[in-house]
C-alpha cells in the first residue's frame, strides 16, 4: 500500500473538520429535551407550576444550571439532568431560549 503524500493527507484532513461544521440548530435540539416540563420553545403551561424559559436572561438561567448542577439549588430532578449536558450544551440551551419571544 502506498503512503498519502503529506499535502494529500493535509488537505483530507483540513475537508473533514470543515465537513464537521458545528450544527446551526444544535442548541434548539438540546433545548427540546427541556420540553416536556418547561413547554414548547419555553412556554411553560400557565398554572403548572414550572417556569417559562422562553426570554429568560442568559447569564441568570447559565448559574441556575450550575448551581442545581453543584446542588445549591434544591431540585427533583434537575440536577441530575444538568449533569447529562456538558457546559458548552448547557451555554447553547441557554442562548437558545433567551432568543425565543
């Protein structure tokens, strides 16, 4: 088998990390998970008893995260789901629903 001249193998390489391009709806895709308590894009159901995230302040939702992650924030379950997501995921959630109106 023959080798990949070095340019070649240069050019292979500099095609598949753009071909890896970050996706542009990955933070609206982590954010449905969020759905089922917090609502469509959001909107929490009025009366159930959850918060809307939709147009909620970034920074102020990035340190909820954190602390139920740490556990200073008493949670059922959130804690245990901010530590499913790494805090670049945690980072697009959070962008995405301070965007939704």
């Amino acid at each position: 088998m023959k080798r990949f001249p070095p340019a070649l193998a240069l050019s292979l390489l500099a095609f598949a990390s753009t071909a890896q391009a970050a996706d542009p709806n990955l933070g609206r895709n982590l954010a449905a998970t969020c759905a089922n308590c917090h609502g469509t894009n959001g909107h929490a159901v009025k009366g159930a008893g959850m918060d809307s995230l939709a147009g909620a302040n970034k920074a102020k939702m990035l340190q909820k995260l954190a602390d139920y992650r740490s556990g200073d924030k008493p949670a059922t379950v959130m804690h245990q789901i901010t530590k499913g997501y790494s805090e670049a995921q945690l980072d697009l959630i959070a962008t995405y629903y301070a965007a939704q109106k």
